[in-house]
C-alpha cells in the first residue's frame, strides 16, 4: 500500500508531465498560429497572387488576321472558317487513350498523333494542343455526339489563311507559316502552336498591320490542373486589312509578257504618288499552293529549283545596271561643272587608260559625240571619259541621290540594298585601295555596281519628275492628285538635257531604245538601254552563239509621257542579250498595258500590234 506522501509524489510528478507536454503543445500550437498569421495576414501581399496563380489558368486567344486587297479592292489573301479538334490534357485524364479514340473519327496519322502526345509533356497540361485540321462538319457533329466518351476533346472554329489571284501576285502577297523562332520581347500570342506569321511579300512586310492583337480567357482549375469553369477574358482584336497598290488584272498582263523570257523582272511605279503600279518576277509561284498544305518533298524541291521561282527578282535580283546608269554619270559630271550640253568627247572605238585598254560597244566608234548623243547612242567611250573626269565619289554621291544602293521599304521586307561602291566601301570590304579602272566601269554600271529593278525605276522616276520619289506597294490616300516629296539637288537645266536625251534613245534615228517606240498618236516614252556582261566570253563572241548562262543581261528603264510623266519603269531579263532588243519591247509593251488600264482613251487597244521602229544592234 503506497503511504500518502507517494501518492502526492506521483501526483506532483504527473502534474510536471502534463505541464510539460502541454506547454510543448501551445508552444507548438503558438508557432502554427504565427505562421499562420504570417501567411495570411503579413504574408497576404506576397502570397495572396501566388495563391491565385495556382487557382487561376490563363489562356491565349489568336486573333484573326487581316485581308490583303488589291486596289480595286479584289480579295488576294483572306480567312476561310474551318474546323479543328483540340485536346487539353489537364482533362483527358489519359491522352494517348483519348487521341486513339479520336483517330476512329478523324484521320490522324500515327506519326502525328506520337507527334502531338510528346508535345503535350513537354507544354503545360492546361494549354491546348491542336490533334487536327480541317475536319468535317460531320465529324464535327460525330465528335461532339460523343464528347462524354471524350474527355479533354473539343471542336473550335479557327481561320485558315486563302490566297487568291496566283502566281501573277504570289511574290508581292508572299504566305504564312509557322513561327520558328521566338524573342524575349516577342508576342506571347506567337507562341500558340496554330499561329501563323507572314513569311515573305506584304504578308511579311505588313505583319504588324495584319497580325492583330491576341485576346486571353481566363479560367480557374483545381489542385490538379483541371479546368472547373470559365472566369472572364477579352477577345482578339482582327488584323487590319491592307489595300495594295497593285491591280491583279493587270499583274495577270504583265506577268504573261514576261512569262516569255525565262528569267526576268519588271516594275513600274506611278511618279505621281509613289506607289508601285505593277511588279511581276518570272518565273513565279502560286501562294495558295505552298500555304495549303505543300508537302515537304514539294517545298524542298521548290527552294532548290534552277531557276528560283521563290525569287522576287524585282526587289531581291541584284545584277549590273550597265547602261542604265548612265544618266547618273552624266548628272555627276553636270553638277560638277565638268561638262556642257555642247562639249564634244572623240570616241573612236576604245578607252586607254594605264596602259589598258577599255573598248565601246561600236568598235568602229561613235566619232565626236555630245552629252545628248552619247545617251542617245549610249557610247560607252564618252563616259568612260566622263567618269575619269568627275570621280567615283561624285558618282556614288549622284547614285545614292537618285535611289540606288539604299532600301526602300516599299513593303516588301525582301528587298535588297544593291551596291554603290567607293574607295571606303573597298577598303572596308577587300582592306584595298581604289583603282582608276574601277572608277570608268562604275561610270558605265559595271564593276562592283548593283542595283535591283524597283532601284532602277526610283532612279528614272526621280530623273523624270526631279523628286524624291519614294516608292510603296500599300495604295496612298492623298488629299490632292499628288505625294509631296522633296526636290533632289539638281538643276533643272541639267535634268532637261538628260530627259532630252532619253527621249532621243527611244524616238530618234539611232537611238538604242528605238524597240520601245509606241507608234504615232501614242503617249510618247524616254528610257535608256542597258546591257550588263556576266562573262568575258560576251565581248568576243555574238550572243547567240554562247550558251545562256554566259550572255548578257538585258536592261531597260523608261518613263512615260515623256512630256508629263506619270509611270517609271525598269526591266531585266537575265542573260537576255541587248538591252535594245529584248529588255526594250518588254517595258514597251508592259507600259503600254499600264497606260491602257489607267486610260484606255489614250493608247487604244493594248493588242493593236506595237513593234518599235526597228532592232538596233547590241549596245553598252
């Protein structure tokens, strides 16, 4: 028997353990109730978005993209309602099983669907994978019969990008395709796996004008991810639609002339605004072919063809101006004061310059020639003279003025820059010093020179209307009949004695342009010929009897009226001989259409046979 002092001794010591275990538990509970406090009350601010971002799933919305229109507002690019399936994997609960129920509605490959499953591990499990494209309206309604057999399937309506008018408008509207890359600062939008972006033409040069703006939705998922309901959001904003300044009736004439050459380009652009009347490039392609689904044998056998349909040679082909650049020497030398409209310079076949030899064109000569005569017979001895004279830093100057060697930015996000070149350009480029020979084959487009068609008719509309013209392919809204620009910095007297002299090329006896002729009653065209050598073997053997790959490029720029100008045009057909015999009646006629489109009065019919007044031989 425990005699009373034990008892108190056990109870003493029970007292002890339960105020020891009870003081650890409010101590325990003390803590709890602090981190508590914390979380919810001091930690609110912190945690508080945490909180939500856990509970609340945000989710991009595409926008629909703009139209492209030409100007008589003719749908060339557009956006057909379709059909798709999309699978959340957050509510599948097992992807793989639901995608292989999926496949007995809807053709899915099995390289595709392993395709999509990987995907979805690699993304977030709330993000919607598009399975497929296109689908019918029956399996849509097959599909959504059966969407408590599916879960995580639903069927959207999304837009799928048309093309229309054809190869005569595929370089200038370009396609869509899939974003390869992404930015830091780059729209989050563009990272949904069904957005597109412009690959090439205006599709690409008016991106941010068509792509429009994403939307979101806003939606509140359980611990696991699962979508419970729909919060709020706000919608895409469409893509504005741009209006082109081309017509698709007349690219359709204009890119069947070209068609008869194998390569060629040609552009034309309306003085009076600036905008780009008609720009073809041959051989073309169909955009709706390669948007709607090419296959990649198709693609890749596209990209390596031997020709490059997938060149827009009117803003991208970059080749010798030869000739054609001829007014800008004259101009230079002009300015400088280092010529007259009378001072003569003896042409007698070649050009010696340290101990070599440059030869004319003519081998037996030209004779003493004057600035007028030397454009109009394109006498390559009077400027290779010319351009020792007035320097290669004079004429790169003139060039630049005139629109060569610079970008544009006409819309077309493939244009080439061309090339001037000058002592600081070699030296940079080769480490090099400039020779006296380079500066008389610059002075006749030769050389290092390059230029692009549209760059060569900036040049000729801005020698014709004595502006800076600058050229645009998304049709202008003016408050009066003409774009402002600025005056460029030249004389007038200067700029009449050369457009004297185009017009002289075209409508005088001897002129090298004589093929581009109108007839009688006709708006009357001053232009300039041009033929570029791509090989030595062209200078001493006739064109025809080298093989294509080794002829000359054939040049042609002209503006037209000669007296009121409203359209400037340029051509090349790539390794097409004489710029007088080829190039030549290619503008002519491409004018001739243009003229008949914007006033059929003035012209007449476009087939009333137009031959020129003759063939003249090859010239410089």
């Amino acid at each position: 028997m425990l005699d009373r002092n034990d008892d108190d001794e056990i109870r003493r010591r029970f007292n002890r353990r339960a105020l020891l275990v009870g003081g650890t538990q409010a101590a325990a509970l003390s803590l709890v109730g602090w981190r508590l406090f914390d979380l919810q009350v001091l930690g609110h601010g912190r945690y508080g978005p945490l909180a939500e971002e856990n509970r609340i799933s945000v989710q991009l919305l595409a926008p629909k993209r703009g139209r492209i229109l030409d100007r008589a507002g003719r749908v060339l690019a557009d956006n057909d309602e379709m059909f798709r399936v999309v699978l959340v994997p957050a509510l599948a609960g097992d992807p793989a099983a639901v995608l292989s129920s999926v496949q007995r509605i809807v053709s899915i490959s099995t390289e595709d669907a392993d395709k999509h499953l990987r995907r979805m591990k690699r993304q977030s499990p709330n993000l919607p994978t598009v399975i497929a494209e296109g689908v019918s309206f029956e399996q849509v309604a097959q599909l959504n019969l059966l969407a408590p057999q599916l879960p995580g399937i639903r069927t959207e309506i999304y837009w799928r990008r048309r093309y229309y008018g054809g190869a005569p408008v595929g370089h200038i509207v370009g396609y869509v395709g899939n974003v390869e890359r992404f930015g830091v600062d780059d729209d989050a939008v563009l990272r949904l796996p069904e957005m597109r972006i412009g690959k090439s033409g205006a599709e690409a040069g008016f991106e941010g004008i068509v792509r429009g703006v994403g939307g979101a939705q806003r939606l509140e998922v359980d611990a696991r991810g699962r979508i419970i309901r729909n919060l709020d959001g706000t919608e895409p904003a469409p893509g504005r639609d741009v209006t082109l300044s081309i017509d698709q009736a007349l690219q359709q004439i204009v890119l069947a002339r070209l068609q008869r050459e194998r390569r060629a380009a040609c552009v034309v652009l309306d003085v009076t605004t600036g905008e780009i009347a008609a720009m073809a490039s041959t051989p073309a392609f169909d955009a709706a072919e390669v948007a709607e689904g090419i296959t990649e044998q198709s693609w890749q056998r596209l990209i390596a063809a031997e020709d490059h349909p997938l060149l827009n040679r009117a803003v991208a082909g970059q080749y010798p101006p030869g000739s054609t650049v001829k007014m800008v020497t004259a101009l230079a030398a002009l300015k400088a004061g280092l010529i007259d409209a009378k001072d003569r310079i003896s042409c007698d076949g070649a050009f010696t310059l340290a101990d070599q030899s440059y030869r004319c064109w003519k081998r037996g000569g030209h004779g003493r020639m004057t600035l007028h005569e030397a454009i109009r017979s394109s006498c390559d001895v009077y400027f290779f003279e010319l351009a020792r004279r007035v320097g290669i830093r004079a004429i790169a100057a003139t060039a630049h003025d005139l629109g060569l060697g610079e970008l544009h930015d006409c819309g077309l996000p493939d244009e080439k820059a061309g090339l001037v070149p000058d002592p600081d350009w070699k030296r940079g480029r080769w480490n090099a010093s400039w020779l006296a020979g380079e500066t008389i084959l610059a002075g006749i487009g030769q050389g290092y020179m390059l230029a692009t068609p549209l760059q060569l008719a900036v040049m000729t509309a801005r020698i014709a209307t004595g502006r800076r013209i600058k050229p645009t392919l998304e049709r202008r809204v003016h408050a009066g009949p003409r774009a402002e620009f600025s005056s460029i910095d030249y004389a007038d007297t200067h700029l009449e004695l050369v457009r004297a002299a185009m017009l002289a090329v075209v409508n005088d006896t001897g002129g090298t342009g004589a093929n581009a002729y109108l007839g009688p009653g006709r708006p009357s065209i001053a232009g300039k010929t041009g033929t570029s050598q791509v090989s030595r073997a062209s200078s001493e053997t006739a064109q025809s009897a080298l093989p294509w790959g080794q002829r000359d490029h054939a040049l042609f720029v002209a503006y037209t009226p000669a007296e009121n100008p409203r359209f400037a045009a340029a051509a090349i057909v790539e390794h097409g001989g004489s710029g007088g015999a080829t190039a030549a009646p290619l503008v002519r006629d491409v004018l001739l259409a243009v003229l008949d489109r914007a006033d059929p009065s003035v012209t007449g019919s476009a087939a009333d046979g137009v031959v020129g007044r003759g063939n003249p031989g090859r010239e410089g």
